[in-house]
C-alpha cells in the first residue's frame, strides 16, 4: 500500500487530496466515522471496518481512507445488504453521536469551554494511519488526548504535519539497517483543511531566514479533541520552506529551529486567527517552547511602555511546561550562530532584548556567552510550573537543573514537581480482555478505573482459567503475526532473526516468551541481555523450559552504533535454536506494540538507571496481564509491589561499569531462578496458579495507576488550574 521515496528525489508539491470512493447509502455513515479516530479505540469501530474485508484491512494498515477507497463496490454492497451489519453500524453511530453531543465540562478555575487548555506537542501517535510520531513522546500526547476526549476536559492541541513523517525501517540480508520515507499525503489521512467564514483555507506567517513563511492549518478530530496541524507545504513558500515540516526529527539543528519556531509562534498565531483564548498553553516537551516569546510579543504590542521583564511576569502564568529528558544533553539546545541566522533581529528586538539577553534565556547562567541555548532551561524560564514524567524523574529533573535557582537551594526545593505518565487504557488493552470486563463487570468496565480498591476486587474475582485461556489466545495471534512478519522469499546468504523463508516451525504458544521493543540507544542497553551469550543459549535451549525472544525497534539514521548493536543482535547463529527462538519484526509503530504488548509473557526494560524518564510501553504490557521484568527506574518504581511483576539490580549503584555488570548478573539469575520455574509450575488443573496470579496482580494494581485517564486529571487538578 505504501510507496517509498526519496526525498531528494521527490519534489513534486501537492496539497492532500482526500482518496475518492462512492459508499451505498445504507452504509454511507462508514465515511463519518473514518473522519474522527473516535473508532480506534472503540472494538466495535475497529470491527465495522475489519469485517467487511480483513486481509485488506491489513494490507492497508488499517487506514480507513486507503482502505474504503481500495475494497470492491461488490463487497461494499454486501456490507449494505447484510441485516447483522446494518445493526452494528446503527449501534455504533448512535453511540458516537451520543458521545459527541455532551459538551465539555469547565474545569473551576481551570480550562473551559470558552478557554481550553492548549496542548503543544511535536509529534502525536493517534494510530498508525497518521504516521506523524516516532516513539513515546508521541504516543504519549496522543493517549492525552484521548484521555481528554473521554474525560470531556476543554482542550485544543496543536502540533505539525509531516510530509514524510518518520522514517520506515527495513533490515537488509546482512542485519544492517536501512530507512526510506513514505509520501503520507498519498496515504490517505483522516484530516480536513481548516477554512475561514469565507471558505478560503487558514494560513499563519512566520518570519524565518529572512522571508515570510506561510503554513496552513489541517484538523485531525479525536473523538471531541480537535488537533491542528500545521503544514509548511504550499506554494506560497520557497522549495527549502516547504520542507520545513517535511520529515519528524530530520535534517539539522536549522531544521529543529525553524521547526519549532512555526510550532510554538505559528500554533499561538494559528490559534488567535481562529478564535481561541486558551486558558493555559501546555508545552509537552521544549520543542514549542517559542510559543512563550510569542505570548510576550503579544504582550509588548498592546503595553508598549512595558519591558521584556514585564511581559515574561505576564506570559509565565500561562504556560506550564513538561519535560521528558532525565539528561541535559537529551533536550534540544542550538548554538547562537544558528539561532541568530533563524531568528529576525526586529523579532529580537521588538521584545526589547539584546542578543545576549535573549541567548542568555537558553541558558543555565545566562552570563555564560560560550553555553548554547538550550530549551529546557527556556521554558523553565518561562512557564509557571514544571514537571517531570515519574516520581524518579522529577527527582532528577532537581537535581539536573538545581543551577537555574539559588545558589543555596536545596535540591527538594526546586520547582520540578512531577505527574507519572499513564497509557490510554481502551486503545491498549487487547479487545478479548475487554470482552471480559464487558461480562463480568459491566459494559462500563473502564469507568471502574477510578476506584482502585473496586477495580482490584472486580479483577480478582474473574476465573483463572478464562483470563489465561484468553492470554493464550493473544500469545498465538503474536506468534503468527511474527511467523507472517518474517517470512521472506529472498533472506540472503546470511541466517538473521528478522527474516526466514519457513516460519511453520518459528516459535511456540507453549514456550516463556520476553518482549523487548524500544529505540535502540545506548542508554537502553539492548546488548545487556548478551553479555554472557552462553548463558542466555542455554535458557533458549534448555529442553523442558525453553525461552523465546521477540525484539523490535528503530535505531537514528545517524547513529552508526546503535545499528551495529542491531546488526550484531540479527546475526547471532551458534549451534543452538536461537535462529528459531529469537524474532526481530521491522518497523515497530502502533499496530507491532500492540500485538506485541498484547501477546508477550513478559515485558522486559533495561535501561541504565536513571535514565528512563517514565517509560509506558511496559504499562501495556501490564494492562494486558503481561509481567514486567524491568530495572527499577521511571514508572516500575512506583509501579513494582513484588507481586506483579520481576526487578533487575538495585538502586543504590551509581558507577556505570559496575552498574552494568550487576544488572547483568540479576537479570540472569532473576530469569534463572524466578520468571523461568514460575512460568513453568503448574498447579493441579494443568493451569501456571502462580503466573495468572501475578499476571491478575498486574492487571488489578497498574492499569488503574497507569492510565491516561488518571494521567489527565492529575494535569487538570494540579498543574492546568490557575
């Protein structure tokens, strides 16, 4: 379904067009709902889709647009003449439409119907079909907005349109990584043009390299969230600015700049020209920090006795600021050179500051001419509050930027708080277990999250034995989307574990089976688990308690290391069943996570501590009764009760070297002598007594701590009202 190409290539500029097909009119409403992700987390929406044709459902990964454009009319119309369809649908529409039609709740002195919070955020995972995210910042901010859709809180987001989104990855013969670049507008997206009173399109201008750029504005709906994009690429602009919003995280430090200065003053301006007045503007990261001068801009125009002073004492009630980088060389930071030659000097100078005051901003001692100017420490600067994304973090956040504060001030004192992330319960939990809840609590199952102690009682008190068949059921569905995955007809001369040309024989339902999908960077320590190779093929090939291995994960284009440590983990063929037991599926996004999160035993993270801000994925794997087998850092330490899940190390180790070595050694003998024999023990019916416990533990404890829903209202209650 997908063509790739070259951006060097490819420079022929287009507006979207939305794919054209006829829908018969008892199914007409199909075309409604493809228009509002509201479906994608629904079953129900997912199925009234996949039904009508499932292998093309797949083929066209689960894009609504590519796909009703794609199925035949023969099969459409059978669609409109089946009663049972019919019926679903109507279901389905009208709770849509019920769901649509209650309006938004104002928040006591918080956000409102008339002043929403805005939410900034440099990418969004919505779902796979709008391919504008890379990793876990966006699905983040896209579980947020689902969260906010459903808890009915006032909120707007804003955000940027990506040509080519991020890159898509495919593992040549020899194990190395290759990208290349998808056209998204010829997908097909579930996006509208935002057009004025007049029907003319909707367009900002911001001052970049010398000219005026112009970017038009695009609306994704999320179920009663509208999420606004802007879009560089239109001919009003030369060649290089069109391409400014033309890949997610590409091109050079200019690029980031110039990227994020049409996000933060080109969502503030694209606001304002639709009539927006936001209670609160969120910066998700420092990417939009530019908003912020943008405010203080606007500030300067209607007080122009003022002083910069004044107006940043007036924009920094405004803004709250979260921050997702536990080092300060994880957040973006510019040189002065780069950041002159983006910025107009009458911008600079129309907010009444010097260069060296306005590079000082960036800066940890703003005196300090040779520091670069870093957007942490701006937006620290210029938001009200700050937080970080886990206890842990918040923590660290402290101690990391301590130096912006006094110079006698406790670490405890600084003002970083924190709000633990979650994951968007009803897009992550696989639709078998909701089924469950459906039966054995109540249609309005996710409602119950809020009561922690009656959710756990609800959990306990489903069968064992129904909860694990059903984890079994998800366990095969995993094992033959990675036996289609990696089958391949052409796999080289070389045996690598992402490809095979038979898959028959590639893992087993009845074999302990570790997931572990993440970015591949060194920090996440992808090459822990091979430390000691021997030890590891031993586990794969112990004869009655075997284990298996599914990995996934994108490595930097640019860095050359971490697609070594990928190339080494594909090749690795002793004489043992690695090459049957060990799996890489390419191109992790949306659709692999879920079957993954969904289908593993076990969830495995290793990251060097303290370096995982939060961490989300292992949340749901939790949701879905998978256990988490993770070093305790981000998320797992508020998380880990000894009961619903693994810990590797410690946390008292702080020297690199040594910390390593012992994670290592924990993480085999934990694998050894606890998650191996607990996996393997079976009680008198046959059934692992003690895995379903721990997995129904997980279930009960993390899925009500660790959702989006909680996630949100921590927000609304101590960080959106004033």
């Amino acid at each position: 379904m997908q063509q790739a190409v070259s951006t060097s290539m490819d420079l022929t500029f287009h507006t979207f067009q939305p794919l054209g097909f006829t829908l018969p009119e008892p199914i007409k409403e199909l075309e409604r709902i493809a228009m509002n992700f509201y479906w994608s987390w629904h079953p129900e929406g997912f199925d009234l889709f996949r039904s009508i044709e499932p292998e093309l459902w797949d083929k066209s990964e689960q894009n609504p647009q590519r796909f009703l454009a794609d199925v035949s009319q023969l099969r459409l119309w059978q669609k409109a003449n089946d009663s049972d369809y019919l019926s679903r649908l109507k279901r389905f529409v009208e709770r849509f439409d019920l769901y649509m039609s209650e309006s938004a709740s104002d928040v006591v002195n918080g956000p409102t119907k008339s002043n929403p919070a805005a939410y900034f955020c440099a990418e969004y995972g919505i779902h796979n079909s709008l391919p504008i995210y890379s990793g876990g910042l966006g699905i983040l901010a896209g579980d947020h907005l689902k969260s906010a859709s459903d808890l009915n809180i006032p909120l707007v987001a804003v955000g940027l349109l990506y040509r080519y989104g991020y890159f898509r990855q495919r593992i040549a013969h020899d194990g190395w990584q290759e990208e290349n670049y998808t056209n998204i507008f010829n997908l097909g997206l579930a996006i509208e043009q935002v057009l004025d009173e007049s029907g003319e399109r909707v367009t900002v201008m911001v001052h970049i390299r010398g000219r005026e750029v112009h970017a038009q504005a695009w609306l994704v709906r999320v179920g009663r969230i509208k999420l606004y994009l802007l879009d560089t690429n239109i001919n009003e602009n030369d060649e290089i600015d069109r391409m400014i919003t033309g890949h997610l995280y590409g091109g050079n430090t200019e690029t980031r700049i110039v990227q994020e200065k049409v996000l933060g003053i080109g969502g503030v301006r694209l606001l304002r020209k639709l009539g927006i007045s936001p209670s609160v503007f969120h910066l998700n990261e420092g990417h939009s920090a530019f908003l912020t001068l943008e405010l203080a801009h606007e500030y300067l125009v209607a007080n122009p006795e003022a002083s910069f002073e004044e107006a940043q004492d007036a924009v920094r009630p405004q803004c709250v600021f979260t921050t997702h980088t536990p080092v300060a060389a994880g957040n973006d930071a510019f040189s002065t050179g780069e950041l002159h030659s983006c910025f107009d000097q009458n911008f600079i100078a129309g907010l009444k500051l010097t260069d060296q005051e306005f590079f000082g901003l960036g800066r940890i001692d703003p005196g300090d001419v040779d520091e670069p100017f870093g957007m942490t420490p701006f937006a620290l600067r210029m938001c009200r509050s700050a937080n970080g994304v886990s206890e842990k973090h918040g923590e660290v956040s402290r101690g990391l930027w301590k130096e912006m504060y006094s110079e006698n001030i406790e670490p405890n004192d600084v003002p970083i708080t924190h709000i633990t992330n979650g994951v968007h319960a009803p897009t992550w939990i696989a639709p078998g277990y909701q089924s469950i809840y459906r039966d054995e609590i109540g249609e309005d199952w996710a409602k119950l999250l809020t009561d922690r102690k009656a959710w756990e009682d609800a959990i306990v008190r489903i069968p064992d034995r129904r909860m694990w068949e059903q984890h079994v059921r998800l366990k095969s569905l995993l094992i033959a989307f990675i036996r289609e995955r990696t089958r391949s007809k052409e796999t080289g001369s070389k045996d690598t574990i992402n490809e095979h040309r038979d898959t028959r024989k590639l893992f087993s339902p009845d074999v302990l089976t570790i997931g572990f999908a993440r970015r591949v960077a060194a920090y996440k320590r992808w090459n822990l688990l091979l430390t000691d190779l021997e030890r590891v093929l031993k586990m794969v090939d112990h004869p009655e308690r075997p284990v298996q291995f599914v990995f996934a994960g994108k490595a930097h284009p640019q860095d050359r290391t971490a697609k070594q440590i990928l190339q080494e983990l594909m090749s690795i063929n002793h004489d043992s069943n690695w090459q049957k037991r060990a799996v890489f599926v390419e191109d992790y996004d949306q659709e692999v996570a879920r079957y993954l999160v969904q289908g593993v035993d076990v969830w495995m993270n290793v990251p060097r501590r303290p370096l995982e801000a939060s961490g989300t994925s292992g949340m749901k794997a939790a949701m879905n009764g998978a256990l988490n087998f993770s070093v305790l850092d981000g998320w797992w330490i508020e998380g880990y009760n000894g009961k619903n899940g693994f810990a590797i190390g410690e946390l008292d180790v702080d020297d690199d070297v040594e910390m390593d070595a012992e994670d290592a050694e924990s993480l085999y003998s934990t694998l050894e002598t606890k998650v191996i024999p607990t996996f393997y023990s079976k009680g008198d019916e046959g059934l692992p007594t003690e895995w379903i416990a721990m997995m129904k533990n997980s279930i009960a404890t993390l899925t009500p701590q660790f959702s989006t829903d909680r996630m949100v209202m921590d927000y609304v209650e101590h960080i959106y009202r004033n």
